[in-house]
C-alpha cells in the first residue's frame, strides 16, 4: 500500500497566497464599497461541492501504486499466472513497464517528472527481485548493484531530484543482510549504514534526507532519520521496544508508530526539537497506526480499538487526533493525505458495506459516491486509496482500480460498472452475466467483447444502449466446477475501451459451499509488513458429502492482498452448518512454497451486531526450526476467532445440498 505522502507542487499554493493580497488591495482602491460587498457575499456563498468523473485504471491491480501531483498514477496490475506488472497511466494513455528479466514487476512511487521505482524478477528463474527506475526515456533499468545478483533489493520511495529510498544486500566482515542506501539521480548507491542490525530506508523528501526502520540482534525495531550532516540517528520508542517510520516531509519531521510502555502501539511524530510526540489516542483500549503525512505536520492513520472497530484519524497540532467518523457503520481506515489536507479512505455505511470517503475541515466525511453524477449502473467506490495534489484520487471500486478526476472530459473511454449475474452459477447450465456503462459522448456507439476464464474463445455481447450509457450483457455454459474470470470489454466507436472483470464460482450438481467478496484488511495483519492495510479479495468453491463435514469433488480457494496471492485446491476439512462455514487445507503463495490456511465464515444470523465475519490465517513452517511462522492472519476477534471487527462487501456466499434446500446464504 501508499504509506507516503507526495510532496509536490507547493510552488501553486504559495503563489496563490502570495498574489490574493495584492489582488484584493487594488480592488478595494478602485472601489471600497463593491469590493465590501463581494467579499460579503462570497463569505456567506458556500462551497461548490466538487464532482468527479471515472478513469479506468485496471480491472485486476493487486499491490502497490502512487499518484503523484499531476494526477498521473502508476500501479501494479495481476496479470495471472501468479505474476504481476507493472503499469503507468499519464493522463492520456497507459504504458507497461515490462520486466528486468524475470517473469513480472511491480510499483512501488512515481515522482512528479515521471520516474517509477519498485521492483522485479532478473530472470525467469529466480524468484528474488531487484530494484528498478523507469522513465519514459530509458525504459526500466536496474539499480542492483552486483557481486550480489542472488538476493533482493527494493526501493520504497523517490522525489523530485531523482533520489531513491530503500536498501541493497550487503555482506561485511559482520552479516547484516540489508543495509539502507540512498540512490543518486545518476544510479549511484549510497550506503546509509544501520545501527547494529539490519536496515530499511523507507521515505526521502526533497532535501535527500530520509527516514526509515532498523532492527537489532533481539529483532526488535527502531525508527531512525539520516542526514548527511548526521548520519543515522535512532528516533527512540514511547516506552515500549519497538518504532516504525512511515514517512518524511520537507521540514525533516518524521510520522511514524510504536509500542508504548502499557503494551499499546501509538502513532507519533517526531522532530528535532521536541523528539516523539504521543499522537494517542488517550484511551487505553486502543492501538493507531500511522498511514501517511503532510508538510503541515498532519497525520492520518487508523485506530484499532481492541476487540473493537477501526477508525480513520487525523492529528494536527491544533485539534490533536479526531476520529474521522463513518457512514452510519462500526469502521474506518484512512489511506492518505495530500498537501492541502485532504484526507481520503473507506468508511462503513449502516449496511456493512465500505464506501471510500474524502474528508475535510470544512465538510467533514463525504461519500465520493454522491459526487460522481455520471457513474455506470452499480458502480460503487468502495475505498479511495491515494489523493494527489490537484485533488485527483485513486480509489478501488466494484468495477476495479480507477482513478476520480475533478474535470469534465470528452473522448474518453466509457466507464463500466460491476459485472453482474443472473441466477445461479451451475455446471451445465447457461449462465447469463451484464454490466452497466456510460460514456461522457452521448453519440458514440458501442461493442462488447466477454471472455469467459475457462480456455473458450472469446465472444461478442449483447449491446442496448441510448445517448452513451446502456448495458452489455452475455451468456455462457461452463462444463466443470471451479472459480473462473469472467472478463468484459466495451470499446467505443473512437477506438477507446474499458474493461472488468470478477471471479465467478461454478458448482456442480451435488452439494456444494461457495462464496466471493471482498473485505478491508487492517494493519498487523501481513506479517512482513505490519504498516499494510487495504481491500483483500477472496473465493471459494467446495463440493460436499451430505452430512457437510468435508470436501468431495473439486474445492478450490483464492485470497489476495498487494503482492500475497494464495490459491488451494487441497482441503483437509471444510465444515459447514447454520451460518458458519470453516476451512482448512494447504496451498501456495505466489504459486509457490507449501502453506496451510484456516478460514472461518460467519453470516449476520450468528454475529452479535448482525454483519458478515471472515477470518482468514495463513502460516508456514521453518525450515530450520520447525515452528510455525505465521504469513497472514486477520486478527479480528478476540484470540483472533472469527474475523470479529471485519467487513466484507460484494459478497455472495451460498450452500445448497442435493434436494436444493439451503443451510446458509449471503447476498
């Protein structure tokens, strides 16, 4: 996810700052009593509220991206196969930015002048990554720096100069196996040292200082700033053993969270003069975690009430930490901030299900949903995850990753909303699918193309359409059971296109268990990267004996979240009766490595506050030592049962036995 805040285009802000003054001063020397009156009248007008219009980004990207402050937005996009690329949109058109070698790339920040830094496999073979930059000019080139091509670099953040963040191996006279470097405009890498352990450079503002995380020999971290006056200087904890640093901003002053002497985590701030502020929250049931900041020393980030709900925060000096709000529901998560203090992120409404909001001072928490006039049937933002500068966002939705642009436009693509289907999804039978769209040129016409995820050829959908929206509908008869990608197409009579797609669970004629959504995966809950939060995907299909206690036939299981990709098709026992459905069996992330999973579901019936649970655990075990190491794990409820505290939304989970009656359905 987008832990950093883009620093960019504050020259427009000071200037107009700078030239209102004057302005308003030969107004009112040419005419005191009219300029009175405008001013009057403009101070009790209120606010026009800002629209959006849609810009399809991907229909499958899964892991990191960054927008920067021309609204250009570069992501990484699944490409199947276990594999991902990475992607780049500059306005007006899409490039991909290939590889170093290896099978797929992925982003990690994009700069103000069109520099992409993240990372990607040098060789078909190999399933470490190295560091890359990519412009435009020079396409994607690596800034690994041999003798040690067998182990993994990456990079985490860029600015404006062509600086990059983030570490390389390195192996001295003492084993340190990461060491945070700075990279120059020219490529050059800077070893920044560590403090006694291994270390991570993980933000850089504009003057080439940086921030970032090292660990020691007992493992525990710290959160460190190096200059190069300085060097490496450790930030200290609030008590407890370890810190993180998120992020930097153009004053030098670091955000960040740690452990508390109470056994808490708190988000902080720190800077020279004061060292660490305690962000909060006051209460001493509660955790925050810190997300994102600005050069006005706002804080954003996410509170994680014990055995309780989520909510969004944003700190500044004057309000303290105040608790965003939600749309009526129990949680919120905040994903960034930008320069002008906009906060954006998801929120749940009454029903459950997540909307992305944009929040301000002065109008509080707005549903992004009730500024897109023009939005395609069904269409629902459901998190916004990135704002630029300009006010552009990039948010995920029913219909994929897109981007909300706060300008009308005309030729450009139509806009798609989710695919949605008729009836049951049953093998042998016709399964009949559509989506909604809207063009923003009512006289083009438009053709739809469906692929159906099962190796048939792709075919022609069904248009009805008036003054540039309408619907595009097909039908397909699938011959086995399994989770399948229905994928949609429309292209208009100007060449340009859209597309989305979902994942469809197809059962057979017994019994079966099945069900596909989506819910917001809270921070903690990747292992290798506790700063993580953001929407997780998931589906599952199994067929069942008749007393429902374990899987016969095929069962299949697909979760992600950024760059973890687990799919099973091995259960070692699937139990399903009254609202509660329970799994477990072994898989492989990334289609590799031998894993075992857990996943529980509940529906409303049995949940305390009536709401769909999920709780999803991922572990492996040791190589060395045997002992089970934990990949991913929700944390939802208490003693992690039951995935309590958790949402999902988009999601339909049905079973069915062999005379047709149900134990359980979700819609």
């Amino acid at each position: 996810m987008k832990t950093r805040t883009t620093t960019h285009q504050r020259g427009v802000g000071w200037t107009c700052w700078l030239l209102y003054p004057l302005v308003a001063l030969a107004a009112w020397a040419a005419n005191p009593q009219a300029a009175a009156q405008q001013g009057t009248a403009a101070m009790k007008a209120p606010p026009a509220k800002t629209i959006y219009r849609i810009v399809h980004l991907s229909p499958s990207a899964n892991g990191p991206f960054d927008i920067n402050g021309k609204g250009q937005v570069a992501f990484t996009e699944d490409v199947g196969n276990d594999r991902t690329m990475a992607r780049f949109y500059d306005g007006k058109t899409f490039s991909n930015l290939g590889t170093l070698g290896g099978a797929g790339s992925f982003v990690n920040a994009l700069n103000d002048v069109g520099q992409i830094i993240g990372g990607s496999n040098f060789s078909l073979e190999s399933t470490d990554t190295h560091v890359y930059r990519w412009t435009a000019q020079t396409g994607m080139v690596t800034l690994h720096s041999p003798p040690y091509n067998l182990a993994t670099s990456a990079a985490f953040d860029i600015n404006n100069r062509g600086q990059v963040a983030g570490y390389l191996p390195f192996f001295g006279p003492v084993f340190e196996p990461l060491h945070a470097t700075r990279w120059s405009p020219e490529n050059v890498p800077l070893d920044l040292g560590t403090l006694n352990g291994p270390s991570l450079a993980m933000a850089i503002n504009e003057a080439g200082q940086v921030a970032g995380n090292t660990r020691n020999a007992a493992g525990s971290g710290l959160a460190f700033r190096w200059t190069e006056a300085g060097g490496m200087v450790g930030l200290g904890t609030l008590g407890g053993a370890d810190s993180d640093s998120v992020a930097i901003n153009a004053i030098g002053h670091v955000a960040g969270h740690s452990a508390t002497a109470a056994g808490l985590t708190h988000a902080f701030l720190w800077t020279p003069e004061q060292g660490l502020t305690d962000l909060g929250p006051r209460r001493t049931d509660a955790d925050s975690f810190t997300v994102g900041m600005n050069d006005s020393d706002t804080v954003v980030g996410i509170i994680r009430i014990v055995d309780g709900p989520y909510r969004a925060f944003a700190w500044t000096r004057q309000a303290g930490m105040k608790d965003l709000g939600t749309f009526g529901g129990r949680s919120a998560y905040a994903h960034d901030v930008n320069q002008p203090g906009q906060v954006v992120g998801s929120a749940e409404a009454r029903d459950g299900a997540s909307r992305a909001f944009v929040w301000t001072g002065a109008e509080g928490l707005v549903d992004l949903n009730t500024r897109i006039p023009r939005a395609p049937s069904g269409f629902v933002a459901t998190a916004a995850r990135g704002i630029s500068n300009n006010g552009a966002i990039v948010a995920d939705s029913n219909a994929g990753l897109v981007l909300l642009v706060p300008t009308a436009a005309t030729h450009v693509a139509p806009t798609l909303g989710p695919i949605r289907r008729s009836g049951a999804a049953r093998v042998d039978m016709p399964l009949s699918v559509s989506a909604g769209f809207v063009d923003a040129d009512p006289g083009e016409t438009h053709r739809a193309s469906w692929s159906w995820g099962d190796g048939s050829k792709d075919e022609a959908g069904v248009v009805s359409e008036k003054n540039g929206a309408g619907t595009a509908s097909g039908k397909h008869v699938y011959r086995a059971a399994g989770l399948y990608t229905v994928t949609l197409t429309v292209t208009d009579s100007s060449g340009e296109s859209a597309t989305v797609h979902r994942t469809v669970a197809v059962y057979g004629p017994g019994a079966y268990v099945s069900g596909e959504g989506a819910f917001i995966s809270p921070p903690g809950a990747v292992k290798a990267n506790r700063n993580q939060s953001g929407p997780a995907t998931f589906a599952f299909l199994s067929e069942q004996q008749a007393d429902g206690r374990r899987a016969q036939g095929k069962a299949f299981l697909r979760f992600s979240i950024a760059h973890l990709r687990f799919d099973s098709k091995r259960f070692d026992s699937v139990a399903a009766g009254g609202a509660r459905i329970a799994y477990r069996g072994g898989g492989t992330v990334n289609g590799a490595g031998s894993y075992q999973f857990t996943l529980t579901a509940l529906a409303a019936p049995d949940t305390a506050d009536g709401k769909q649970r999920l709780h999803m655990r991922i572990w492996h075990l040791d190589a060395a030592t045997n002992r089970e190491v934990v990949d991913y794990d929700n944390q939802g409820g208490p003693n992690g049962q039951d995935g309590v505290g958790l949402r999902y939304s988009s999601q339909r989970a049905t079973t069915s036995n062999a005379t047709g009656s149900g134990m359980l359905t979700w819609e």
